[in-house]
C-alpha cells in the first residue's frame, strides 16, 4: 500500500510541476501572438477534451506530465501565429518561460511553507520557540511553578531563539540552578530552577520536556527567505552539474523516476509540509536541468537562438531537427540508466 501511494503522490507531484513548466510556455506564446493548438495534462488517449481561445486542452490517462503543441508546419513557409513566424526575442521569452514558472512555483511554495509552518528545510537559518510540553511530577520545574504551554525565552541568561543558542543555554554551567525567563499569557516571569540530576550527555536536568516550534515569518520576510532558499539551492545543484561535466563524479548520486518515487515514499509519513518542500525542491531541480545547453531540452533551444542573434538567420530546421533528435537521445538514454541505477541500489 505504501509503495502505491508513493507512486500516486510522485506522479500528482511530477504532474503539477510539468504542467507549470508547460503553462509558462504557453501564457508567455499567447502574449506574444504563437498560437498554441494544444496544451495537454498527461499522455495517451484523450479522455476529456475541450476549446479556448483556439487551443485544444485535453486531459489524457497516464500522469506522468503534460505538453503544448505550437502552430507550426514545417513542410511549408511559416505563416502569421506560427512559432517560427514569431520574433527571436517572443520565441526566446516562450521558451525561457517555462523554467521561470518552475522557479515561481517553488518561490510560491517555500513561501507558503515559511508563513504557515516556518520549515526547517527551507530556511537554513530557523528561528523558532521552545515551548514547554510538561514537567515530570515533584520535579524542580513542578514545583517552580513552570507550567505547560509556558515558552521559554532565555535561559542562564542565553537568548533563545534558534539551534545554536538552545544548545549553548543547555550546556552552560550555571552552578546549582538554572535561571529561566518565560513567557506566560503575554507576560514575563524569571525563575531559578534547581537540577534533579543530570542526562547521559553530562547535561543538567530540571525535569521539563520541551518542544521546539519554528517561527512562522509573515508575507515579505517569507519572501525574502524564500529567495535566500533558492539562490542556495541552484549554488549547490550548479556545483553538482559541474562536478559532473567537469570531473565525472556525483552520477551515483542521482536519482529517476524510481528513485524520487523512493525519496517521496520517506517523506510522505512527514506530513503535507514535507512533501511541498520536496514539490519545491524538484521544482528548482526541473527548472535548472532544462537549461541545461542540450538539444531538444529549453536550454538547447536559447543556444540555438543566441546563435540565431549572431548570425541573423536561423538554424536550418533538417540541422535543427538532428540536433534535437540527438538531444533526445540523450536525454532518454540517461534516463534508462538512472533506472536501472535506481533499481540497483534497492535490490542491494
């Protein structure tokens, strides 16, 4: 059962993403005047089908992403909507769209992850409350008068306020006590809590079970962490990519689609929360490998373009059209391989 819902959840994932990626190919195509015949949500057989604006939008079996189908005939001199009939700054804006939307979503999604539940995963730096959960009966902090729900402001004179700072307030050497300032009802109130005895890491106990919260940051500071997030993100992914290209090291590490079906069956028992970081964090993984400089993949394309500028004419479509099917290729062939790399780790 687990297996099934890990592969229902990572298709609905991988779905939603590649839709988005699509939807920014096909807002940016209809602003700039391409026509779009078609914009479809999965593959296979057409199970419902309807017409907007001239674009065929179908829904079809296999979830497993989705595509949009340009107005253009390459058997004949493109006309006024077609794709190639269009300016190279429309077709590079189409095409650069699409990792752009991939690069908001996962900016939508840190954000709203950061306002309602200030996730670890997605700020490396987290702010967060420690707030007591219960005290053990005729323990010091009983008897102090600490009482569930009390948060935890400082303690032997530390601010608290994240990792780093609970962790030395825990280790300090306070002599006989430990001075508590908490937080009850809007109101603070300081303590001197004497030990009960000490833990098997050396610390010294008061008898208080406590629990750390992380902060939840409004709109803009959400924002602003949401970016400091992704700007991370794509710094450790280009240093993975070039260690790749350049040193041909990390291809063990990758993953397919066997493999993020496994990654996403140990998050699911996390919760939603979990599972939008990882929506997130594939999302900025979509967006950079299709920028990558390789045919029949975004980045190829924009190549294909800057020669364009340069040259002031276009690839001719036979050149372009190898270039593409060799890109395909590649791009299929690395993916055959990441599954059966997949399927090895599990059977080892």
């Amino acid at each position: 059962m687990q297996i099934v819902l890990s592969i229902i959840v990572t298709l609905l994932v991988l779905t939603g993403l590649v839709v988005a990626h699509e939807f920014g190919h096909y807002i940016v195509a209809k602003k700039n005047g391409i026509k779009v015949t078609e914009f479809a949500i999965g593959f296979g057989p057409k199970l419902i089908k309807w017409y907007r604006n001239g674009t065929e939008f179908s829904i079809r079996p296999f979830f497993v992403g989705g595509f949009n189908k340009f107005a253009d005939d390459e058997e004949k001199d493109p006309e006024p909507g077609d794709f190639r009939a269009a300016s190279l700054k429309s077709r590079f804006l189409t095409i650069i769209a699409g990792p752009a939307m991939n690069i908001l979503v996962a900016i939508i999604l840190s954000t709203v992850i950061l306002m309602t539940a200030g996730d670890f995963q997605i700020n490396p730096n987290p702010q967060f409350t420690v707030q007591v959960q219960g005290t053990e009966q005729s323990s010091p902090a009983e008897t102090s008068g600490i009482l569930p729900g009390d948060v935890v402001r400082s303690m032997n004179g530390i601010e608290i306020h994240d990792n780093a700072s609970w962790n030395e307030a825990i280790s300090a050497d306070s002599g006989d006590t430990r001075s508590v300032v908490l937080v009850r009802d809007g109101q603070e109130i300081k303590l001197e809590v004497p030990f009960s005895g000490t833990s098997e890491d050396g610390s010294k106990l008061i008898g208080m079970n406590v629990q750390a919260e992380p902060v939840k940051y409004n709109f803009f500071e959400a924002v602003g962490m949401s970016f400091q997030w992704l700007f991370l993100m794509m710094g450790q992914m280009f240093t993975a990519l070039g260690q790749l290209f350049f040193m041909g090291q990390g291809l063990e590490n990758m993953a397919g689609i066997v493999g993020v079906v496994q990654i996403v069956g140990q998050v699911i028992p996390y919760g939603l929360v979990s599972i939008l970081t990882l929506s997130a964090l594939l999302s900025v993984n979509l967006a950079i490998i299709n920028l990558l400089p390789i045919p029949a993949l975004d980045g190829g394309k924009i190549v294909l373009y800057a020669v364009e500028g340069i040259r002031k004419k276009p690839a001719p479509i036979k050149v372009e059209g190898i270039l593409n099917l060799i890109g395909m290729v590649l791009v299929f062939g690395l993916a055959i391989f990441l599954v059966f790399q997949d399927v090895s780790r599990l059977v080892t």
